[in-house]
C-alpha cells in the first residue's frame, strides 16, 4: 500500500505550497519598487528638465528656419516676433503682405516658452527677426542675433544651464549649448 495520502485536503495543500506567492513575498516586491522608485525620481526629473529645455531651444531654432524657407518658397518677408505677456514669451511666423502690413502665417500657431526659462533676445528688429525673400536677415546687426534661454534649475544642478540660438545675415542658424549666455 501506498505511504502516501492522495485524498482531496492532501491535494489542496500540496498545490497551495507549490503554486503563487504570500502576501509577503508580495510586499517585500512591492516595498523594492517603491525604493526603486523614490530614488531614481530625481534623476527622472532632471531628465524631463533637460529636455524640455532642449525641446524649447530646438523649436525656436526651427521656427527660424522655418520662417526663412518661407520667405525664400512666398517671395515675401516673414518674421519671427517675440512678444512678452503675463504668461511669459510667445512668438510666432507673421508675414509681410500687404507692404507694411504682418499677419500671422496661415496654419502657424502662437507658441509659447516656458515660464521655467528665462529668455534674453539680442535681436536687430524690435522684438523679431526679419527674413527677406531670398533668406537673408534683414537689418541684420553682428552685435544683435541671438535668442537666449536660461534655466535656473538646471544651473543649481551644474548642469549646462544655457541654449544660445544665434542666426546670421544669411539666414542660417546655429544652436549653442553652455553654461554662460
């Protein structure tokens, strides 16, 4: 005769033991998560800032561009105008038609920069920065072409705490990262 019991309170047991986990077992992971968690939430942060601030530098950049190829494909001047409000900065593609009269750019948005950034603008036109048809700036002064953000976080945390955005008489743009404006 068999030694071993096979009825059905035996059978239940022996399954219970073999398959799934106790309730500590499922602490004990959940508890691991949540240090996992609290300790690399800083470092998730600070990536989420890097790159909002990269995201905001890099959408002025093209915006530029954008306004430049404009101009050159329309044969009328576009610029890009920098207005300051209770919210913050704001720009936006107008375009010069009729002679003296800017509207916005058919299908451009208004686009905003975050408050988290401060925003210096070195610009040769009154709060814009002009592009003629055939790309070039116009007015375009050495001493006044460039857009720049700063973050005041990123600084705290030595990170590169400047975006640079500087264009040239001939329309073309460069993006500068840095710690210094």
């Amino acid at each position: 005769m068999n030694s071993r019991r096979e009825g059905p309170p035996y059978r239940c047991a022996r399954l219970a033991r073999e398959g799934g986990f106790t309730l500590l077992e499922a602490l004990v992971v959940l508890a691991i998560f949540g240090i996992l968690a609290v300790v690399s939430y800083p470092s998730v942060k600070n990536a989420l800032e890097i790159r909002g601030f990269e995201n905001a530098g890099r959408d002025i950049l093209t915006t530029l561009q954008m306004a430049k190829w404009q101009a050159v494909n329309t044969k009328y001047n576009h610029r890009v105008r920098f207005a300051s409000d209770s919210g913050g900065w704001t720009y936006r593609i107008e375009m010069e038609k009729p002679a003296g009269t800017w509207t916005l750019k058919q299908g451009q948005t208004v686009k905003r920069i975050s408050t988290n950034f401060g925003v210096t603008l070195t610009l040769p036109s009154n709060s814009s920065v002009i592009f003629d048809p055939t790309g070039f700036v116009s007015g375009f002064d050495s001493t006044k072409n460039r857009i720049s953000l700063s973050s005041s976080r990123l600084a705290l945390l030595g990170q590169p705490n400047f975006r640079t955005i500087r264009f040239y008489a001939s329309g073309s743009t460069q993006f500068i990262k840095g710690t210094t404006g």
